[in-house]
C-alpha cells in the first residue's frame, strides 16, 4: 500500500537530457523506473487504438486543468497536437500492455527518440507520466505537488501537448496517463 501511494505521487527531480541534434534539449523528471514484466518488444507502430469519446472528455478536462494553471503563472496555454497525440498515446499502451512504468519505452527509447519517429520536430520536448489516478484532476493534483512535474507543465517555452489516458486493467496501476510536451523548431 505505501510502495503504490509511492507511486501515485512521484515525487522525482528534473533531469535535462541534451540530445545529439544542436539546441534539443529533452526534459523529464527523473524517475526511479518501475519495470515489470518486459515481453518480447513490440515493433514501432501508430497507437493500437484511438481515444474513445469519454477518454477524450477526460482528455480535453486534463488540457483544461493545465492551461489553467499556466494561466495562473502568466503562461500562455498550451494546444493540443496531434502527432504528440499519437506519441503520447503509443506510449501510454506500450507501459499497459508490457506491463511497466518508465519514460523509456519497451524499444528503448526516450521521449525525444520518440517524437522523432512520429515526425514531430522539436526544438524542446518534455514527458510527464503518471500511473493510478482515476480523473483528470486526480493526475494533475499529482503532477503539481511534484517540483520535476510541475516545471514541466509550467515551462514557458512549451506551446504543445498530447496527451494519453488509458485503462489498463492488467497493469498493476490499472490506469496510465502520458503527457508529451513539444515547441518546434
């Protein structure tokens, strides 16, 4: 019970990753890696499925809640992006289906290799993830008592977001939340 209420509140540091390309930066708060049972890894696809329309309620309350607290600190908000969409939601049933909790994917790779399949061309990129919270404000409540989490969400620099929510009954979270953070080159 304590290892999970651990987990729900995620209390890491911030971390920047400079990437290979000139003036990428990637930032994720550190987090101790929760892996489970890793199976065989899947090949680099689209998202298995798309949100139904409830996620997307659930969705659009979590852009929601975050622009307002980037309102709050005199930020202006963020949009959501579809191709940080597709990442984010890849991501979020790669940890449901193999059963982990990382912001390395079962292939190995970070967020900036990531959005780099999916096309997205960043100049900065940020995760936040979070597994357990049943709603929007539940995640969210989560992400900003965290000081790695909330930088991410408050970075003034990001202009873009997707974001994924799935329920994952077979995952010991039972619900996976992911949310990719872009500004383009």
């Amino acid at each position: 019970m304590q290892s999970e209420k651990w987990l729900k509140l995620m209390l890491p540091f911030m971390a920047v990753m400079i990437l290979p390309i000139p003036q990428v930066r990637v930032e994720f708060p550190q987090l101790q890696s929760q892996p489970g049972l890793r199976t065989a890894k899947p090949e680099f696809t689209t998202p298995s499925s798309q949100a139904s329309e409830e996620d997307q309620k659930v969705i659009q309350k979590c852009l929601d809640l975050t622009n307002v607290e980037r309102s709050k600190a005199g930020l202006g908000p963020l949009k959501l992006n579809d191709t940080l969409m597709q990442s984010a939601r890849w991501m979020a049933e790669d940890m449901a289906k193999n059963n982990y909790f990382d912001h390395i994917d079962s292939l190995g790779r970070g967020v900036g290799d990531r959005m780099r399949e999916f096309k997205y061309p960043f100049s900065l990129a940020g995760q936040n993830i979070a597994g357990g919270q049943v709603s929007a404000e539940e995640a969210i409540e989560d992400w900003l008592k965290s000081p790695g989490h909330r930088a991410i969400m408050l970075k003034p620099d990001f202009d873009e977001i997707g974001i994924a929510y799935v329920k994952a009954p077979g995952h010991k979270l039972k619900y996976i939340w992911v949310c990719d953070f872009g500004h383009r080159r």
